[in-house]
C-alpha cells in the first residue's frame, strides 16, 4: 500500500527564479556569468576590465542587450556600442553605473552613472549623467542616443539603487547627494526620481537628512521595496554605520529606522557591500578591518532582531571581500581579491533567508576562469528578485501547491510543471506521476509585463519494500512465543545503508491511526505466526507500509564445552577479566557441532540479548568468568539456536617478591641474598634488563645491581598462563663526609676531626691498613703535615667506602717578634722538602705593598722587619701557592696580626 506523509519533509525545494533582465552578469576583469533558468553558467566572452561596479541588462526573453562600467557602454556582440565610448561615469566608483529600461517600451534604456570630481576632459565635470540607449532596425545592436545628459549637478556619491514603483508599471531611482556641488561634502540629500513611460521625471522626491554619509559604499534598496539599506563610513565619531530606512515605493518618501553599527570598540572597519536577503529579514554587509576582511550579517526583522542583531560570518586575513549582489537563484555573491590582486573566485552565501552560520557562507565558489573578479558587481534594479515560485519539495504522490510573488500584484500564471503538463492560476496544485527533479516555469502577469521565472523542484520518490517477509526468532520453550527484535526485520524488508525510519503497528487500524508499538526492541508475541505492521519513512519523510510475519522456532543447540583464557590476556594483571576472541570461539562451535559456515554465529551477555540481537559482542571482547550465549542464526537470518556455554578466566599465577632488594657493594664478603618463587607455580624465568634468561630454578641469587625480572608459568584448564614481575637491586647508600677540621694550631700537634652522614658504624684510617673507632666520627692526632688520605669503611663491610685528600697546613694568626725566642717568626707550619715540591709565599700590609715573601722550604720566616726597619704592631695579608711531589697545587690566603709588646 502506497502512501505519503507531508508534515515529516523538511527539505525545501531549490529556489531558483529567473527575471530574464538579470540572468547576465558582466563584471571585473572580464567575468561573466549566465543565470539562465536559475543553471550558473561561466561565460568567456567580456571585453570588460572594469575595477569596481557595472551594470548589465537582457530584454523580457533573456537576450542580452548591453553592459557598461559607467565610462563605456558593450553591445551584445562584445564590441563598443555607437557612440558607447566618453561616458562621463567613474568606473572606480563600487556602485558605478545602473540600467533602467523605459517602461512602456521594448527598445529604449536608461543608463546612469556618476563622477565626484572633473575629468581630465573638460567637458566632462562632476555630477551625476544618464545615457539614454535606442534599439532599433537602424541599430539593432544598440545606439547611445544621448549622452552625459546631466541629471544632478550637487556632488554625488558612488551609491545608485532602483526599485520598481508599487504598481509595477515605472521605476524609482534613488541617487545620495551633498547639498551642493563640493565633493569634500557629506552627503545629506536622498532623491528618488520616477522612471514612467514618459521618460525620467526631474522632480524628484527629495528626502534631506540631518546627518552626513560619506560618498564610498554601496546603497540597496530590499526586493519588496520597502527598506533601504546605506553603507557609511563617516569617520567624524569614528563609528562606521550601515543605515537603515524605511522606503514607501508609492510615494517615494524615506524615514529613518535605524543605524546597524559596523565598529567594534577602539577599531575602525569601514562597510563596503551591502546586500538584503530575498525575505527582507536580514542584512549583509561586507567590511575592511585592516589586515583582515569580513561579512556581517545584522537581523533586521523577526523575533531576536534587537536581541542578537549582528552574527559574522566570515573574518580572515588575504581575501578582501568586496560588493555584495542577489541573484536570481536566490543566493547572494560576494566579490573578492586577494591582497590587491583579482581573484578567480567568488564567494556566495547560499542559504541569506538562514540566521548567522545557517546562511552557508562558502568563500571558495564560482571559479570565473577565464575572467577575474575585481572590487564590483553588476548593480540590478532590485525588485526584479522579487519575482519567483514558492513551493515545497515533497513526496512524489503528494499534490505540489504552486503559487508565486513579484513586484507587484500577479494577475495571472501560466505554468509548466516540467513533465509536459501545465496549468493557470495564480495558485494552483500539480502531482507528479514519478519521482524526479523537474524544472517548474512559471509566465507571471505583472501589470502589463510577462515575467517569467523557474524553479527546480523534487518529487522524492517513497521507500521501497519487499512485501511477504518473516521474521523467525528462537523459542526458548517450544509454546510457538519468543521476544522479538522487531527492528531485526530491517535487512529483509528495505536496504538498511539508507537510514530510515521504521515504525511497528499491531493491526491496520493500529497504523491508520498512530498508535505504534511501544517496546519494538523488546517485543513478545501473543499468538503464533503473528502479522505485524511497519511504516518506512525515508530522509524526505515520504513512508510506505507493509506488514510481515513474527515466527518462534525451537533448535536445540548442543552442550558447547567450556573456554579457557589467562588473566592477564587482556593487558591487565588483577581485574578478573580476560580476552575472548569471537573468530575463535565460532570456530571452535563449528567444529564442536558440526555448524556450516554459511550459519552466522554471534555472542551476548544473557539469553535475552541474544533473542532481541542487542548488546552483541564485539570481535574481541573483555569478559569475567561466566556464562555467555551463541546465537546461530541462517542465511535468511531465521534462528538456528540459542546456546550458554561457560568461559572461564584463569586466575594469574601468584608472584611474592619485593620491589626492589638491597646487597652489600661486595657481595662476596657477605652471605648470598637469595629471592625466590612461589611454588605454586610450575617453571621460572629470571630474566636481566636485556631480556637475557639468567635462571630457570625456583631461587635466584642477587649478585649485581641492575634491573631484573621474573616470569612464572603454570598450567591451568589445559593452558599454560604467565605473570612477570620486574624488580631492582641496589646497593645501600654510600656514606658521606659532612665535617673535616684540620687544626695545626699546635705547633707539636696536627690533627684531624672527621664526621661522615651514613646509616652505619663506621672505621677511619689514614693509611688504608690501620683503622679505628667505631662511630659516624673520629679524631685523628700527631698528623704528619702534608696532603693526608682519610679512608672510611662500614664496620659491616656492606657499604662501599669512601676517601678524601686533605691538607695538613698550618697558618699562624699572630706572631710576637721581640726575641725572646718565643714565636719570633712567622711562617707556614706542616711543609718540609719531602711532600713538596715548591712554595710561594707572598707577605702584604694593608695597602698591598709586598713586604715579604717566602720561596724556601729552609725558611725560618718573616721576623717583623722591612728594609731593615722593625714594623710597628698591625695587620698583614698573605698569599701562598703550595705544589706538592703529586703535582697538586694548593692555594692558600689569609691575614695575621704582628704583635709587639
């Protein structure tokens, strides 16, 4: 039974409407692109470089009629039209030019651009001009018939806009002045002039502003006609502004909205482009934020209007982007270069009816190859997007509604569906015979004009079904009832890779009327054989129904024998779990119970699981010790039986050692350390760092320091499992030497006090043979002078001993030289030719004169004097460099006191 469901489509068909005045765009450096019926075509054949705006225009039938830059006008054929060259227009200005036909005729256009400033030609000064252009049998591609007619002669800015007046009969065209003819003024002056069948009326409907807008920027009115959009970059507050007014397209009049702010706080990014999106909600507005360009998009109408009025869209260094332009498939372009250069690309933003991120904004698309964009794009009387079809894509049974909108009111709509039907009215309804996309064209009456507009529409097609399935889930009991997955039946019903929806009925009356069946995934028939229903509803949201059969069947599985894996199988020592293997296990039921391998087997956690295919497990998976269930289930996925067998995690074979373990430096001046194994276990592994098998015995002796492990090995349930455990081997901590004070103060008495940190009883010796004491200190006495050896050694002979060299040197702190024999000299106590090699002994007073110095072992010393004169009591310094018989060389300084009584 075929059906359809329109409220679950939310797929909108593609909008594309054709004004056939639009559907060519000549613009930059010589791009050009055809929208004809809405297909985007790239087109070779621009003889124009223009460096900012452009105006293009085909007749009512979509032939092209010409395209100017505002200095030169290019007919149809890419040549200069007569007399089309020595236009008085800027084509620097981002809004160059602007083409209006005159109504009432097929054959006369107006062309208006305008300049800031004089020409180099001095016929051609500042102000705003038209052209008007004739086709005719004499010129059948086209004549300037007049040129640089002046239309204002105050100063003008760069922004041209038109609409269509309510009645779709003439044109608005809107220019932005300054008051008077200085171009350095602000412009304040809005001036609408009605485009009639009688030509251009010169009295405009004047608006005068209270505020100034600068002269660069571009100016768009909204398709309706009802809003107009200003780009200013007025830098007297330093705040940019894109202004927003109100346009009444009857009388022409102009009212202030409000100003959409452009500046972020202490920056300046001047708008440039400005767009409004095809349903008047939204605003683009393209801006310079230095080394960056951006898009804005401001929310003019709708519910979060003054809540969240602003969304950027795109902010990137490099491309700079440029004019903003509708088209007639409903997007909007944006024009780009890069750093200055032209680009090969234009960006769109493909969904503008689409709050912030939703509007799609894509920077990398069309490529115009041969042509470039530049800073413009053809400027278009904007209410010519007005015109368009509104529909809906939906399922292909289901009546399409067609009705479409203008300018201005419709009359009547001759339309062809697209599939060699047709139809009038306004409004009318149309349903396909297939699915397909068709191309909808629609001959709108718009007062006295034909506009013709197209859609690409979709006609989705439904699901497709296979009819007369079943279902067979195992019994557990044999009464003919099971619990069912119902969604099992998937496979078997439609292709599953197409993600549908699927929703199950008990009756037909159940589906008729929405009432589905609540637990699908867990569903228990009440009768055998029962028919259930399901609704198949695609991405679209077209459905189709059919119903199939649920069935319970008993298979009796064999006794399936018990499966066997280590511990640590799954990397993990101590968790209890293991790691299975689904390959293997099927395998291994195979060949237990003769199951061919066109049966698929698959594994669960419970009996119920497996009855409704949920919580499968995976290829590899970690389990405890317990019963689990193999699903055997035919190729045409009907059940082959349900079947517990028990899997069994091999507990890890025991290891009882220590982290790390301490030896005496010498080992072999203690007894062994000796580690062993649990005996539990059945073989044994010490291994070293490398990996190098050391022992295999259940005890191993520690002799080295270094890293090591063990493996043990048992065998359980028929497999052998392991369990490694590394651990260190060190040796105690050395001892240290915290104190040594050497004292020579006593002439008859050298000595040595020696105090190490350790974690023992320690012995000290000078000469490595005779040790004494029994403690962490010792002191030495009757030192001979000299470089002295302290040797230290741990009474339990388990530490590694330790030395250091000190220098057994005397320096006296004062002598009395007044002969009395006592202390007369002075001089270095503890050095004799015998230990050393050299002394250099240099003697100062307090202002570094060199009273003394001391090079002989045989020295006496200083006896006081200098030059012969005994000094008085004071202060000296000295310096003494020592060498002894091994090289070593000592450096020693100081200061002592002579002292006379």
């Amino acid at each position: 039974m075929k059906t359809y469901l329109t409220l679950l489509c939310l797929c909108l068909s593609l909008s594309i409407t054709a004004q056939n005045e639009t559907i060519y765009w000549y613009f930059g450096n010589r791009a050009a692109l055809n929208f004809d019926k809405g297909e985007l075509e790239v087109l070779a054949d621009s003889a124009m470089d223009a460096p900012a705006g452009s105006a293009s225009i085909a007749n009512e039938d979509g032939l092209l009629m010409f395209y100017s830059d505002g200095a030169t006008v290019w007919n149809r054929n890419h040549e200069i039209m007569e007399n089309g060259s020595g236009l008085a227009g800027d084509p620097n200005n981002f809004q160059s030019s602007i083409i209006i036909p005159k109504p009432g005729t097929n054959n006369t256009y107006y062309l208006f651009y305008a300049r800031s400033e004089n020409s180099t030609n001095p016929l051609v000064t500042a102000g705003a001009f038209y052209s008007e252009i004739e086709f005719s049998n004499d010129f059948p591609l086209g004549k300037v018939v007049a040129k640089n007619a002046f239309l204002d002669s105050n100063a003008p800015s760069e922004k041209f806009t038109a609409v269509h007046h309510k009645s779709g009969e003439s044109f608005w065209l809107l220019t932005l002045t300054a008051a008077n003819s200085d171009p350095d003024e602000l412009k304040t002056v809005f001036k609408a002039y009605p485009i009639t069948d009688s030509g251009i009326d010169f009295n405009a409907k004047v608006t005068n502003l209270d505020f100034g807008i600068e002269s660069l920027g571009a100016m768009k009115f909204s398709v309706d006609g009802k809003k107009l959009i200003v780009a200013s970059q007025t830098e007297s507050d330093r705040t940019r502004y894109v202004h927003y007014f109100n346009f009444d397209n009857e009388t022409g009049d102009i009212t202030f909205n409000r100003n959409l702010i452009i500046d972020p706080p202490f920056a300046v990014w001047p708008p440039k482009g400005i767009e409004i999106s095809p349903n008047g909600q939204f605003v683009y507005v393209s801006f310079d934020a230095g080394d960056n360009n951006g898009i804005f998009q401001y929310e003019i109408e709708g519910p979060t209007a003054q809540e969240d009025p602003r969304a950027l869209l795109y902010f990137r260094p490099n491309i700079k982007v440029e004019s903003l332009q509708l088209a007639n498939d409903q997007k909007i372009y944006v024009a780009l270069t890069f750093e200055n250069d032209d680009s090969l690309i234009l960006g769109v933003i493909n969904e503008p009816n689409g709050k912030s991120l939703l509007s799609n904004y894509t920077p990398l698309s069309p490529e115009l190859n041969p042509g470039k964009s530049k800073r413009g794009l053809p400027n278009f009387i904007q209410s010519y997007f007005a015109s368009k079809i509104v529909t809906e894509n939906q399922c292909f049974v289901d009546p399409f509604t067609f009705s479409s909108t203008s300018y201005a009111p419709i009359s009547d709509v001759i339309w062809d569906f697209g599939d060699g039907n047709s139809g009038t009215g306004i409004t009318t309804t149309h349903t396909y015979s297939a699915p397909g996309t068709y191309t909808v064209k629609g001959v709108l009456t718009v007062g006295s004009k034909k506009v013709t507009v197209y859609k690409v529409v979709e006609a989705f097609e439904l699901p497709v079904l296979n009819a007369n399935q079943e279902l067979i889930e195992c019994d557990e009991d044999s009464d003919g009832l099971s619990t069912f997955n119902l969604f099992s039946i998937t496979s078997k019903i439609t292709d599953p890779t197409l993600n549908e929806q699927l929703i199950f009925y008990l009756s037909q009356d159940d589906l008729n009327n929405d009432v589905p069946i609540a637990n699908p995934e867990n569903f228990q028939n009440t009768v055998q054989n029962q028919e259930i229903f399901v609704k198949v509803i695609n991405d679209n949201g077209c459905f189709e129904t059919t119903s199939f059969i649920i069935t319970a069947r008993f298979v009796d599985l064999a006794n399936i024998e018990n499966f066997y894996v280590c511990e640590d199988s799954d990397g993990i020592v101590g968790d209890a779990k293991g790691l299975f293997d689904s390959e293997f296990l099927a395998s291994s039921i195979r060949n237990q119970l003769g199951i061919p391998n066109s049966t698929l087997l698959s594994f669960y956690p419970t009996y119920l699981d497996a009855q409704t295919n949920l919580n499968e497990f995976e290829s590899n998976f970690t389990y405890t010790s317990g019963t689990i269930y193999v699903k055997a289930q035919e190729a045409d996925l009907s059940c082959g039986g349900i079947q517990g067998f028990n899997i069994i995690v091999n507990a890890t074979p025991p290891i009882n050692l220590l982290d790390n373990y301490t030896i005496c430096f010498d080992p072999s001046a203690k007894p062994p350390v000796i580690v062993s194994a649990n005996t539990l276990n059945d073989r044994f592994e010490w291994k070293n760092a490398n990996g190098t098998i050391l022992s295999t015995d259940q005890d191993f002796i520690l002799n080295q320091v270094g890293q090591f492990s063990l493996t043990v090995y048992k065998i359980e349930n028929g497999i052998e499992c392991s369990n490694t455990k590394e651990f260190g081997v060190v040796n105690p901590p050395i001892p240290t030497f915290s104190e040594i004070i050497v004292d020579t103060e006593d002439e008859k008495n050298n000595t040595i006090s020696v105090t190490v940190d350790g974690n023992s009883s320690y012995e000290f010796s000078l000469d490595n043979i005779d040790y004494f004491g029994n403690a962490n200190n010792y002191f030495f006495n009757n030192v001979d002078a000299g470089l002295q050896t302290i040797y230290v050694r741990d009474l339990n002979n388990c530490e590694q001993a330790i030395q250091i060299t000190v220098s057994v040197i005397g320096f006296k702190k004062y002598f009395t030289p007044n002969g009395d024999g006592e202390n007369d000299f002075w001089n270095i106590k503890g050095l004799d030719k015998t230990s050393f090699k050299s002394i250099d002994v240099k003697i100062f007073d307090r202002f570094g004169k060199l009273i003394y110095s001391i090079t002989d072992f045989d020295s006496i010393g200083w006896n006081g004097s200098y030059n012969g004169k005994n000094l008085n009591s004071n202060n000296f310094w000295f310096k003494a460099k020592i060498v002894d018989k091994d090289d070593n060389e000592i450096n020693e300084s100081g200061n002592f006191s002579l002292i006379r009584d």
